[in-house]
C-alpha cells in the first residue's frame, strides 16, 4: 500500500505550469527523492503532498486517505494531514529553547504534559541531543539546528515525513555526514520520506528511488542505480555528473537475454553499445559514457575505441581526470591517481559495450 500516492497533479500560478500531470508514489516505508535544478517544480509538489499549497487538478493521497482533491471539493488542512516538515531555513524560533522547540508541535495539539515530556525526551535521544535540551536555540550550530528540526518533526510520530532540501545550508563535510545519518534514522523508524534536493549524490546516498523533475514534468523514476547507469533520456544522463555525450546512429541491432547490442556509428568512430529493448537500425541516438568507465588502452572486447591526444590533466586527489581530444569532441576520462599521462600524448580509449548506454535525441 502506498505511503503516498500522487495522481496527476497539477499547479499553476498564473500563467506559469508549475507542475505539470505528475503521478509518483511512495511505498510504505520508503524514501522518494524529487531531483532537479531550481525551478522544475519539486518544492512544489512537497508542499501540495504537506498542504501548503493546493493543487488544481488531481489527486493526493495519504496512506488510505485522500487528502486533496478539487473535482471533489475536498482539501485537508495541513495540521490534519499527519505528516512532519523539515524546511530547508529549519524555522527554529530563535527565543525557545531545544526542548521548548520541540515540544511545540505536541503543545499545539494540547497533549497531556506528561506526554509531552517523553515524547520530546525520546525524540532528543534519538538525535543525540538530549545534552543540550535547556539550550537556547540561538546558541546551536548548523547542524544541531538541523538535528532539532528533525526531532521537532519526528516528535508527534507522523505517517509522512517532508524534507525540502533540509543539508543544504550545511558545510560539505557536515552534509556528508547527515547524509548517512538520514538514511540510517529514515530505514530505523521505516518512517515513508519524500525528499527534495537538487543534489545529485546527495539523492543517490539517500533514496530508495529517485524521481527526476524537470520543467514541470516527471522524467524518470527509479532506483538510483537504474537512473545513472539506464536513464531514459539525455536530458537526465547530463544531469548527473559530466557524462560524454556522443551523437551516433544504430546501424544493427541484436536482441540478446540480457537486452539489445547496437552497432552504432559516430563521426570518425563505431562501435558497440547497449540500450533498451526498443532501439531500431537507423535511429539517431545519443550514447551515454561516464567518465569513470573508459580504459585508457584499446582491448579486443571493448564495444567501442577511439584514438585521441591528452589536452589537460587534473589532480582531484583520489582521481586524475584528464580532457581528451578525439577528433571535434572532448572527452572527460576519470582515471587513478597512479596512472598520469602527460598533456600532448597520443592516447587509445576504450570501453566495453556493458558500460555504455543509448538513448533517443
């Protein structure tokens, strides 16, 4: 059963879609992530799921309760929806203390005090700060700041919980680090999560799944695994990292158990690459190449090779990664941080079929 059921949705303001027909769900116990850059419409989708803006077509349900729906006049109000917000400022009130903090949302629901007094109590433990409970809000980090507005979230035991990109005034290695504790409280409670970040690796640490937003519109959903190495366009593929992106057409095309081999042809180069099952002979395709699978070295099983010359290297640390010329397109190749080859060299590269990826222009 759905934690959290979208149903073609939309959201204008004034002339402008924000949010375009987008269905998603949300398996019981699990973590969605809404990816995207600013602006495609994943914040607003969270706060139609939390009721902070109302939808203008379709449906939002949660659990078994529908909780927006204009064609039939109803609208929840969100205190009555059930869910728990994190926003991305945090909204701690600067003149409370942690605890005061906490305990708020159990207060405006007119909790008995001893109740309220344990659950605020258990919620500080989870996040390790039961040590700074008297503490002004004022006095708090960055990051214990964020730790209060989880607990804040977590204390009234919602079924849903909300994050709009809640890491993101963090400093990278604090980001990091919530990152992974997140994810170890989200699976612990097995509380149902959506998630909104603009941040690719931070979505792929986090989810279960991954849906990808842009202009308004759903593009894919699916694991994060499925969505760097199989993404359905190239519009996603340029999202994640610095993919090559080589223009081609199938010239043949083998359908095997494991899916379909091409042939394909680019300007100066072909090969062999995998894609989905529906690729024709004669498609323009794009073909999909991230930097970390191409082998420095032309090898006989290798779907495709290409011959270049090294134009710029750089140190990254537990990487080199070098720009390569090859013909009128410039490779970006991750290699280890042993292996140099110096800017000017004439280089062979290849790749094995299995690494690649097509796609439809």
């Amino acid at each position: 059963m759905p934690g959290v059921s979208v149903e073609r949705v939309s959201k204008r303001f004034g002339s402008v879609r924000a949010v375009d027909d987008v269905s998603l769900s949300v398996a019981d116990g699990r973590l969605l992530t809404l990816l995207g850059p600013s602006g495609c419409g994943k914040t607003t989708t969270l706060r139609m799921v939390a009721g902070l803006e109302q939808n203008d077509a379709g449906r939002i349900v949660i659990g078994e309760r529908v909780v927006s729906d204009p064609a039939a006049g109803l609208f929840v109000a969100p205190e009555r929806r059930d869910i728990g917000m994190v926003f991305q400022s945090y909204a701690i009130w600067p003149h409370m203390t942690v605890f005061a903090n906490v305990a708020y949302p159990l207060e405006v629901r007119r909790r008995p005090s001893v109740e309220v007094r344990e659950r605020v109590v258990g919620a500080l433990r989870l996040m390790e700060m039961t040590h700074l409970s008297e503490r002004p809000a004022t006095a708090l980090s960055g990051g214990q700041q964020q730790r209060v507005a989880i607990a804040r979230a977590l204390v009234f035991q919602p079924r849903v919980l909300l994050m709009d990109e809640p890491l993101s005034n963090l400093d990278a290695k604090l980001r990091e680090q919530m990152r992974v504790e997140l994810r170890a409280l989200q699976q612990r409670l097995g509380i149902t999560t959506v998630y909104v970040t603009h941040d690719q690796e931070e979505a792929m640490v986090l989810s279960d799944e991954i849906a990808v937003m842009h202009e308004g519109r759903v593009l894919q959903v699916a694991p994060p695994e499925t969505i760097y190495a199989r993404p359905a366009t190239r519009t996603i593929a340029a999202f994640f990292g610095s993919p090559n992106l080589l223009e081609a057409h199938a010239r043949e095309v083998r359908r095997e158990a494991g899916g379909v081999l091409a042939r394909v042809e680019g300007v100066g180069w072909e090969g062999w690459c995998t894609g989905p099952t529906d690729l024709a002979p004669g498609e323009a395709l794009t073909i999909i190449v991230r930097p970390e699978v191409i082998q420095f070295g032309g090898r006989s099983e290798a779907g495709i090779v290409w011959k270049g010359v090294v134009r710029q290297r750089f140190f990254r640390g537990a990487r080199n990664v070098y720009a390569i010329e090859v013909g009128a397109h410039r490779f970006s190749v991750d290699a280890p941080p042993d292996q140099s080859v110096t800017p000017g060299t004439g280089v062979t590269l290849s790749v094995d079929a299995a690494h690649t990826w097509a796609v439809r222009d």
